[in-house]
C-alpha cells in the first residue's frame, strides 16, 4: 500500500495515459519517504511486525515505553517468556492509537522482566505505525508532494541552488510546498 494510489496521483496532474506511471509510482514512493522524515513517524501497516525491548533501558516502572508509534497489538511477551493478555495492560495513551507505552495494570501483579539477558528481553508484535490506513490529510499530503516532485522534471535543473538573476535579485531553491509543511506540521512526532 501508499499513503496515496496511482489513480489519485494521475487526477490530480491531469495524467490521462500510462507512460509516466513508472515515473509516478516513484514520486509516491518518495513523497512517503519526506512525510515520514519530516514527522519522525510511519503513516500506515499493512502487516504485524516484531519489535523487541530492553527489559531495563525501556522501562520504568510498570511502563514499557515503545520507540515508535503503535497502532494495534498483537501479542507482548514478557522478557521471562510469558505472554502478557490485553487484560494485563493498559497503552499510553488510553482511549485512542496511536500507543507510546504499554503499562502492566498494577492489580497483575507482574513487572517487565527478563531471565538472562535484559537486551532484546520482551516482544511486542503488532501494527508499527500511526495507523493502519493514513489519515486524509497525509494521503492529500502526499498526493500534493508527489505532484510537486513530478513536475520538477519540467524545471531548471540548476533549482537545487541559489542563482541570480538578470536583474541581480537572488533566488533561492524551491522547499516542500509550504501547504503540504502545514498538513504535516501536526503529526510530527515528539519524544517523549
């Protein structure tokens, strides 16, 4: 999957055949990669993915913090072997995804552990992202992003610098479009 189609990406540029959808498919794919860069976080997982904690380092408390942002939980094992139940835990933030943390509801009893080593100790297997599908800003985000990357194919190959003009004044390189700045400016991830 894309945080946007093909489809979207040609409406929007007025594409009408297929000979640039090599070209677009490869906008997409960077458009994606300047969104998760510049808000330090994946807007979608199609799959379960593995990721492994540090029973010490990552822990306070009765609270496992994550290092990325978590979508839907799987399962968690704890560094000793058993598996912790979706009664067992509560996330951080409670009451909607994306999780930051996991903590061990204290009538359990249980605390993040480990036998021999604390390294790599407890697992969490679940969806790695915001969410499972993009929000609608980000897709319109990305569409907007790619569509600029497209068209820079058409531009001066010198806008990777400032240049001067005929009449002296300095021009200074294109940024990300600053509407697509603004969609994405609210998702940044902060850490914690």
């Amino acid at each position: 999957m894309a945080y946007c189609s093909l489809a979207q990406l040609k409406t929007y540029v007025g594409a009408t055949d297929n000979d640039d959808d090599a070209l677009l498919t490869d906008c997409i794919t960077r458009a994606e990669a300047v969104i998760d860069r510049a808000t330090k976080r994946r807007f979608e997982a199609t799959a379960d993915s593995t990721r492994t904690f540090d029973a010490q380092q990552d822990v306070a408390g009765r609270t496992l913090y994550l290092d990325a942002d978590l979508c839907a939980i799987t399962s968690i094992t704890n560094g000793d072997g058993a598996a912790i139940t979706a009664l067992q835990v509560v996330s951080e933030p409670r009451n909607h995804a994306p999780y930051y943390a996991l903590t061990l509801k204290a009538s359990t009893g249980l605390a993040w552990t480990y036998e021999t080593d604390p390294e790599d100790a407890i697992s969490v297997i679940g969806r790695w992202a915001y969410s499972t599908t993009p929000p609608a800003d980000i897709e319109q985000a990305c569409v907007r992003l790619a569509a600029w990357l497209y068209r820079q194919k058409d531009s001066s190959s010198d806008l990777d610098r400032p240049m001067v003009s005929m009449d002296g004044a300095t021009l200074l390189p294109a940024q990300i479009p600053a509407d697509v700045q603004r969609m994405l400016q609210p998702y940044v991830r902060v850490a914690i």
